[in-house]
C-alpha cells in the first residue's frame, strides 16, 4: 500500500481507537466507583466538539508559544504513528518523542501566564522523573535483543519467544509508564484536580482539539508499544484484547488509589525503575 | 554493534579525519525539533504571570522587562544552537563541550532574573553542574585513555572494556549532573518559576535532549 494511505489510515485508527480506549478506562473507573459514567464514545465526541468551538486566546499568553504548542503535540504523535505502527521503527525516536510531550506539558502550562498551568509546568519538571522507567525498559530490551528497531525486537521474539517472559521486570516497569501516563492516574501530578485541569486550563476551542487529539493517538501509540515489545508478532485480534484488558486494569487502579504527592509520585517512579533494572540486567547476565 | 541498530537507517557520514559525523533517523528528527523551537523562541514574546491578590480584588502582574528579554533570548537561542550541535556531533569530546556550555547558558538564562528563590536555586544547580564538569570530562578521558580514539563511530566498533564501561558510567553521572536531571532537579525546579515561559523551555527541553543523545552514546560504548 502506498506510504501516505498507510500513515492517513494508521492516524485514523490511532485516533478512534484511542479515544474509544480512554472513554473505556473512564466508563470502568466509574463502575468501580459505583457511577454509572459517561458513555464510551463521550471523549471521541469532546475531542470533535472542540473543533468546532471558538477558540480564544488570553491577553498574557506567550504567542506564538501558546498556540504553536499545541500543533507541535499533533505534529510529535502523528511521528509516533509513523514510527510506531507503520514503519515500526526504532524505540529511541520513540523515546524522543515522550521527551518532547513533556516539554508539551510544561510549555502548555507556563505560556498562558496562569498560574495553574504554572503550577503544572514546574510539577512537569519533576515528574520528567516518569521518563526514567522508559529509558531503562529500553535500555534493558537492548541489551537482551542487540537492537533497538521495534521489527527487530518482533523478530527476535519470533525466534526465542514473548519478551514478557523473559524480562518480567521490565514487563513491570513499563506497566508503571502506563499507570503513569492513564487518565486520573495517581501519578498525574501534571494535571491534579488541585491545579483544575493543570497545563490544559487555558487551552480552548481548537487548540483544546489539538491537544485531545493528541492524548487518545499518545494513548493508542503507549499501549501499541507495550503488547508489540513483550507480545511479538500478535494478531488484529490480540492487540485489541490486550488493550481492553490493560485499560481495565489501569482503571481499576485509578479508581482506587489517590493521587500521590509530587516527591511520592517521582520517588516511587524511579524507585521501581532502579530496583527493576538492576534486576533485569541480574536475570539477563544468569 | 551496528550503530544502525540504535537510531535508524545511517542517512550519511561526514569524515573530518578520525572524527565521523553520521546522521540516522534519530538525529534528524531531534536536530530539526530543537531548531523549530529554537525559531520560535526567537519570534516568541513572554507572558505575563497573574495572580489574585490576598486581601483584596487586585491582580499582581509580573512580566519580563525588555533588557532582560533581549539578554535572556540571546543566552536561549545559544542554548538550543549548543543543543543542535549535540544531537548530531560523532565525536565524545564535542558531546561534553556542547553539554558544558548548555550548563552554563542554563544559568545565564536564569540569573538575570531579580527573584531571591530562583537565583537560590540557579547558584545550587550551578555548583552542581560545576562539580559534574570532572566526571563528565574524566570519563571522557578514561574512554580516550582505554581506546585511543573519541570518535563514536570507531567506539561503536570496539568492544566494551572494564575501563570504558567504567568511563562510561562515570560520564553518566556528569550528564546527569550538568543536565540537572534525576537525582539533581530538585535544584533546578525552582529555577521554573520565574516568568518568561519561551526561554525556560529551553531549559528544560536541552536537558531532555541531551539525556536521549547520551543514552544513544552510552549504547554505543557498551
């Protein structure tokens, strides 16, 4: 198929899956809650609805910052879809590109002048602390499989089998990023409700589009990430199965557990990611 | 190890004797995201910070003063230039000048500011980055002291000895150090609250950067 089909369909997929995907994980953090929640499709339709909206810029706002962040965010998860799904490139480019959405994060925040979004943006700074779970999975998966491009590491398991039984550890860490990046998350310092809606207060209309189109492909791209790394060469099918499942359990998590405070939040990140690396070099060097 | 195995697909070299600059999909993609936003901030205006005020109905503005903007702008668009360079040199011993000088625009960038807790904590993130200029540039002389040569290129070739892996390691804790990174940000946070959101990102965006090229190097040499 040709190149630009592949990345048009591939966005798109991203796109509705993934905002079907977190309109699921709020529908189960609900249930567990005993709410019956807002239907599944509700975040699909706010992303549109926002599109549609005016869009208005505050007096104080840093332009062209303010606005151009939020095109930057489009711009960084459509590269992860090319990365990710289409080309299946290599993990680093990925890695680059969660760097950049935190920057995302804090540049969103400070730029409006509000001092929630201010708030978010110094909180962003620490929980940069989130990436280190990341670095070390992929740091760990390479130093196992030799290769740091997402069809090698498929191939690879091919031959010797799912990574998720051969790096549990890591399996772990990973699964920390997930918590770490879902809805409600008790990681999510960037957007406690204490700060209303953190780095997004200030973003409306179109930009506030951008912004959510952005989170459901981030979403999709995170989740994609995870079932392709440990699972090998999966199934349609499979993938979607791995989805729902993770989706559900980072749910029931949400739902149960407070969000921590900012020191808790990135000392319990790099705590886990410390203890599983040096555990996983351990397992791989036995 | 291929080097191809890291980044990408290698697009092209550029061989200035021992010294090799080679591009892949990596480097790309982060040389021209650092320059996007090295333009915008270079066309960017700053905010202005509002905050009610206690006790009564009034609003207490803070902006940046036009002086300040113009030396602060010039130190951030220095600093993404230094960026820039990082993210495409082969070569070890250019990756720690880059880094150092980011270390030390960092703080420019901060320290006209007339804030007593941001200058607080820009004076402790630049002891700290002070103190990891001896490791970041010692292990990158145990590296060239162990192999002969800086040029990452050539370390991709060779195999990892106890001494590079070593230099390596004690090179990470200088990035970590002069970036301001985990376990070091605690100093650095602080500095984020000072208004003049366009060059803050830079700030905060150098160090990220720096952090994937330097996982990218120390996957070379191991």
């Amino acid at each position: 198929m040709n190149l630009m089909a592949q990345i048009l369909i591939n966005v798109i997929i991203a796109f509705l899956a993934g905002s079907l995907l977190l309109g699921f994980h709020r529908k189960v953090m609900a249930r567990v809650q005993l709410r019956p929640g807002p239907p599944i499709i509700q975040y699909l339709l706010h992303s549109l609805k926002f599109f549609f909206k005016e869009t208005t810029f505050p007096k104080t706002a840093s332009i062209p910052f303010y606005i151009g962040i939020t095109v930057i965010l489009a711009i960084i998860w459509v590269t992860g879809v090319i990365v990710g799904p289409v080309t299946k490139g290599s993990l680093m480019i990925l890695f680059g590109i969660y760097a950049i959405h935190k920057i995302v994060e804090h540049n969103a925040g400070s730029s409006s002048g509000s001092p929630y979004g201010k708030l978010s943006c110094v909180r962003a700074v620490f929980s940069a602390a989130g990436e280190l779970p990341l670095f070390a999975v992929i740091a760990v998966i390479f130093l196992l499989t030799g290769t740091m491009d997402i069809s090698g590491i498929i191939a690879y398991q091919s031959i010797h089998g799912p990574l998720f039984f051969q790096l549990p550890l890591a399996v772990l860490m990973f699964f920390t990023l997930i918590v770490t990046k879902s809805p409600y998350s008790p990681f999510a310092i960037t957007k406690g409700k204490e700060i209303i809606s953190g780095f997004e207060t200030e973003h409306f209309g179109m930009l506030r589009g951008y912004i959510m189109f952005s989170e459901s492909i981030a979403w999709y791209i995170l989740l994609w990430i995870f079932l392709t790394i440990f699972f090998g060469p999966i199934s349609v099918v499979g993938y979607l199965i791995g989805m729902i499942v993770i989706c559900i359990i980072t749910g029931f998590i949400n739902a149960t557990t407070p969000m921590l405070n900012p020191n808790h939040s990135v000392m319990t990140q790099i705590s886990i990611a410390v203890i599983c690396t040096v555990g996983s070099i351990i397992m791989i060097i036995i | 190890m291929l080097i191809e195995n890291l980044g990408g697909n290698l697009m092209g070299t550029i061989p200035l004797g021992d010294i090799v600059l080679y591009l892949n999909s990596l480097h790309i993609f982060l040389f021209v995201t650092i320059l996007v936003f090295t333009a915008l901030i270079a066309i960017s205006r700053t905010e202005t910070q509002v905050e009610a005020m206690f006790g009564s109905l009034d609003e207490n503005k803070v902006s940046v003063g036009k002086k300040e903007f113009k030396q602060r702008r010039f130190l951030a668009i220095i600093c993404g230039i230094a960026t820039a360079g990082a993210m495409i040199t082969g070569d070890l011993f250019n990756f720690t000048l880059f880094m150092a000088l980011i270390g030390i625009v960092n703080i420019g960038i901060v320290s006209a500011v007339k804030h007593v807790d941001v200058l607080n904590s820009a004076y402790q993130y630049g002891l700290i980055a002070m103190m990891c200029g001896l490791p970041l540039f010692g292990g990158a002389a145990m590296i060239l002291a162990a192999t002969g040569t800086l040029s990452l290129f050539e370390l991709a070739a060779i195999p990892a000895s106890p001494m590079m892996i070593f230099g390596a390691l004690v090179m990470l804790i200088g990035v970590c150090g002069e970036s301001g990174i985990a376990p070091f940000f605690a100093s650095k946070a602080e500095m984020f609250r000072t208004p003049g959101s366009p060059f803050i990102l830079i700030i905060h965006l150098s160090s990220l950067f720096i952090i994937v090229r330097f996982v990218e190097i120390l996957l070379i040499i191991l």
